[in-house]
C-alpha cells in the first residue's frame, strides 16, 4: 500500500497517496483541472496539455494527468497564465477541427465544446485552417470521422490496451499525425470488431454509432408494415438517466410506454429470447458435461466477441456455443412463430432492436442470420439512438405513465435481465443447467462468485450427479485473450480446458458498458447500472429461465424441445475464420449441425 504524502493544491493542504498523479489526487478531494484527452478509466496520453499545472520551482508548466504527486509539492491550478495557456490550446484545437455542433451527434455531449464554452472561447471567430478529409463509412456500425478528430488518443488506448483488437493506429508524426486504420483501408477492412469502445471514450463525436433512425421511423411511418421492437436487458437500466433520474433506475415500463407512444405496433422484449438462449445455451452445456467433453462451452451472445474469436481463435470456434444471441433469436422468431400466431405476412413484419452495442448493427447484417427466410433482424438501434428517438418524439420520458409490454415475446425472468451485466449470463445458465442435469431446483439462485468488475471471475460450482462445474467469466477482450490463451495451452498441453464453462462479454462491465450507451458511459456508471439489473432480478416473481411460461409456451406450440431439429435450423449458428489483417471472411470453421 502507497504511503501518503503532503501536497498543497491551490493553498489546501492535503494528504494522498504518492502513486497517485495530480489529476487524480485533484479529482479525489474535489478539484476540478480542466482536460481533454485524460480519461480516469485509461492510462494517460498526454496528448492534448490542457491539464497543465504550474509546480512551485518547477520553471514550466506541468500535465497534472501524468505528473506524480511529491512530498510537500505546492501546485497551481488556476492563474492567469493557465488560463491563457489553456484558451489558446484550445483555439489551436477548434482551428483544426470541424465546427458543426447543432448537427453533430455528440452537441452537448462534447468534452471540446463544454471546455471551450467553460473557456469562454468562441470558434466561430476562429481561422479554420482545416484540410477536409474523407469520412470512414466503410464499416456497417461505425463512422469515423477525421475532421472531428483532435488526435486524443483515447480511441488508440482503448483499442489496443484494454480492447487487444489493434484496428486503431497513429500515422506520421508532429503536426501530420492522424489517427487512423492500418494503411487507410478503413474500418471495415480492419481487425475491428465493432464494439463501439472507441466511441465510447471519444470526446467529440470522430467516432460515432452508424445511425439507422430515418430508416426505423420510415417504418414506423409506413402504414404497410408491421415493425415489432425488442429492448436488450441493459436498456431499461441506461434511460432515466438521460432525463434526470437517478443512475441505475430501472424503467421497463416507462421504456415500453415510449415505444408505444413513437409508434412501434408491437412492444416486445430481448429479456425474453435471453431465457430462450438459456435453454439452448444450458442444454448444450449439459450435452456437453454429459459426454465428458475437454473441451470448454463458451458464450455466444456478444457479438464483439464472436468477430474477435473469429480473427484471433478461429481454431477455438467449435468451444463456442452455436445458440443465437438473444437479439437474433429473437429477428427469427418474429418473422416466424410471431407472423404465424398473428396471421401477419412476414414479408410485411419489420423488426427492430434497441441495444447497448454497436457491434449488434454488424451481427444484424451477418448473411448468415436469415433463417426465417428473411433479413431476421432488419434495423439495430444504439440507445443513444433510442434517446434522440425520445426526444425527437417530445416524450417526457422522467413522467411518461407506465404501460406493460405485448403478450407473447415479452415476459421475462430474473435471469434474462441479468443478461445486461458482465455475470449475469453464466449466473442464469447455472441457475437452470442444474436443473437440466438433477431434476432438482437450485435453491440459492445469487451465484456471487461470478459477480463484479474483476476483469477475470472463476468459480466452482458443484452439482450432484456430475459433481464439480468449473467455470469463468471475462468481461473487456483483453480479458477474453487472457482466458482463450489458457484454453488453447490447456488443450494443447493436457487435453483439457481449465474450465467447462465461460462466458465472455466484448465490452468491459458486459452489455451495461457498450458501445452504445450513453455518453459518460464511465466504469463507475456500469457498475450501478450493474446493480440495478441484480436489483430488478431480486423484485421479479420468476428467477429462473425454464419457468419462463412465455418461453414454455412457444417450445409447446412451436420448437418443440430444446435443441429440437427445428430449434436447431432457427435459433443456432456457424461461425468464420477472419483475416488478422483486414478482419474479412476467409473460411467456415464451424456448422450448427455440428
């Protein structure tokens, strides 16, 4: 443990501990520094200099975000000098960077439009001395943006250090730096997964969801069809927020009462196919521990993931379950079973889905996920798309009376909603797999073991009749690499995985801390948006997936059993090989009828 050490910022004396920088001793006894590329959840840049600090004795400035405190440092956050020093930063900044807030979907959002105003500068009566360049819309879920760009570096960090993906780089050097792609293909033609991160950690906007409103409210609008919408586990912990509500409220039915008011003919909910994936997903497992496998079950519901098992692991795609994700399930189930209850064409259904993540917009557009005979999942909708949506709409979402959803693909258990939270899935497939493999009910359903932020969570869990189930969780892709390295050494070496069981998130805190979540979408706000799912899990009357009566309902009157050959043909999967390099499809490594 780091001793502390006395330092006095702007004439308050404090005590901090002395691994600490001045940023963060600052933050924690509530000063505030102005910056711009420093972010608490990521190692510093330094990039930008707006952080600058003056130090008694030191002759110049230093960057409060990688300056480490000192015994008896005196420090200065605030002078004429630093102001000055700061405005023209930031002038140089704006000069060099497309001024286009009103339309920009980062306005009001923006680190570099709040600091300027804080700053008291204008960039209209700036010189832009900008040299235009190309927007990347090569990928199907996200645009970049270079002329929004201030060179941070957070997007690198994030890609590289916590993400391991390496689609993100730094080009040339000095005043010709850019941030960029491997030799400028773009991002599709790059190993990016699509998890949206980067987007996440951008201060402007450079990095942005590819937005699919116009072609969801031309639906809406279009009297011909039929649009049936699906909200994933996180989104109902991720709204109030936006509107003045505590973080972590849980709003399903004030979600579901917006979507009826914007106009959506049918409200449905992902809770639901996340307790059908748990049926498929848990009896696969079973099979699996039944037949003394080696090799490890691992989780399929997180699209980032599944791109970065095909890039990095292709030769460990036949460990990964071949279930859907609850997303997709659900795109094949509305184009079939709900069209075939409803007497509706499916021709006509047009099915959209709100989620926490970009890389759900890329799983949407997978050519392989059209067993309904169509597109299974026409439009994917982020929920900082979903709040535009809102407000365009001039929704009260904070008064809105509460409404309940649709009957037939909505209701759900305690352990689909805890789907949303990095945990949560390996939590609900225990609570049922015992189940499946003693016939008994386990009776304590809260499996703390595989809660948290930890990057990595392993727990033993035994159940009679098959005895101890080994199991892991990582959320974050460098995690994931850690876990896949060990599974690859252990069947390589001994045969055998370390584990039987392992779920993997892409983005850090699970689908709570997506790439599509709202702005500010920090470490500490998917922690209570964490909690507030466990919460939600505690107040419902099922906890339990094979309790669901809805998922009951549609085995009865259409899959059959799970795992049934129709089950099989509808919700279940196969997965590629892809170029390291360019992230392209090279070949099929695995086949759902396996």
């Amino acid at each position: 443990m780091a001793k502390n050490v006395n330092v006095w910022i702007d004439g308050h004396h404090l005590e901090v501990p002395e691994d600490m920088t001045i940023i963060e001793a600052a933050d924690q006894h509530g000063v505030y520094i102005p910056r711009l590329c420093y972010h608490p959840d990521l190692p510093p840049t330094a990039n930008c200099g707006v952080c600058v600090v003056d130090i008694s004795g030191n002759p110049t400035p230093k960057r409060a975000c990688c300056t480490p405190v000192a015994e008896g440092m005196k420090i200065t956050t605030n002078s004429k000098k630093l102001r000055d020093y700061r405005k023209t930063l930031v002038e140089m900044i704006l000069s060099h960077h497309e001024v286009v807030c009103p339309t920009c979907a980062a306005n009001n959002k923006c680190e570099l439009q709040t600091l300027a105003n804080n700053l008291g500068v204008d960039p209209y009566s700036l010189p832009n001395i900008l040299e235009m360049k190309e927007v990347d819309m090569s990928s199907s879920a996200i645009i970049r943006d270079p002329n929004k760009c201030i060179s941070c570096g957070r997007c690198v960090t994030v890609c590289n250090e916590v993400q391991t993906v390496y689609a993100l780089t730094n080009s040339d050097r000095g005043i010709e730096s850019e941030i960029t792609t491997a030799f400028g293909l773009g991002m599709n033609n790059s190993p990016c997964v699509n998890c949206g991160q980067c987007t996440v950690y951008c201060p402007t906007g450079a990095l942005r969801e590819r937005s699919e409103l116009d072609e969801v409210w031309d639906a809406i609008l279009d009297p011909d069809k039929h649009v049936i919408v699906q909200e994933a586990p996180s989104i109902r912990v991720s709204l109030g927020e936006e509107f003045g509500m505590p973080l972590g409220s849980v709003t399903p039915k004030k979600m579901y009462a917006a979507l009826r008011k914007i106009g959506f003919d049918s409200v449905m909910d992902t809770n639901f196919t996340a307790d059908l994936t748990i049926m498929e997903e848990g009896t696969e497992c079973v099979n699996n521990l039944k037949a003394g496998s080696k090799r490890p079950l691992i989780t399929s519901c997180s699209p980032g993931w599944i791109k970065f098992m095909e890039t990095y692991y292709p030769d460990l795609a036949d460990c990964v379950s071949t279930a859907k994700s609850p997303m997709s399930m659900f795109g094949v189930l509305a184009k079939t079973y709900y069209a075939q209850e409803h007497g509706i064409d499916p021709a006509k259904i047009v099915s959209v889905a709100i989620m926490p993540c970009t890389a759900k917009k890329f799983e949407a557009r997978r050519p392989e996920l059209n067993d309904s005979g169509y597109q299974d999942t026409d439009y994917v909708l982020t929920t900082r798309e979903f709040l535009r949506m809102i407000k365009e709409a001039g929704i009260d979402f904070a008064t809105i009376p509460e409404e309940e959803p649709d009957e037939g693909m909505s209701f759900y258990s305690g352990a689909g909603t805890i789907f949303g939270a990095t945990g949560g899935v390996m939590e609900a497939a225990i609570r049922s797999a015992y189940t499946l493999v003693t016939g008994e009910e386990l009776e304590n359903v809260n499996i703390e073991a595989v809660r948290g932020l930890e990057g990595v969570k392993e727990a033993t869990v035994n159940i009679p009749g098959f005895g101890d189930l080994r199991v892991a969780v990582a959320h974050g892709l460098g995690n994931a690499r850690k876990v896949m390295d060990q599974v690859r050494e252990g069947l390589k070496t001994k045969g055998e995985s370390p584990w039987h069981f392992i779920e993997i998130m892409a983005c850090p805190g699970g689908c709570v801390g997506g790439g599509g979540q709202p702005y500010g979408n920090d470490i500490a706000s998917r922690a209570r948006r964490g909690l507030a799912l466990y919460e939600e899990d505690r107040s419902l009357p099922v906890r339990k997936s094979h309790h669901n009566p809805e998922v009951q309902r549609v085995y009865e009157r259409f899959l059959g059993a799970p795992n049934s050959k129709l089950a099989q043909k509808l919700l279940h999967t196969y997965y590629f090989k892809r170029s390291v390099s360019s992230g392209q499809v090279v070949e099929e490594v695995t086949h759902k009828h396996h």
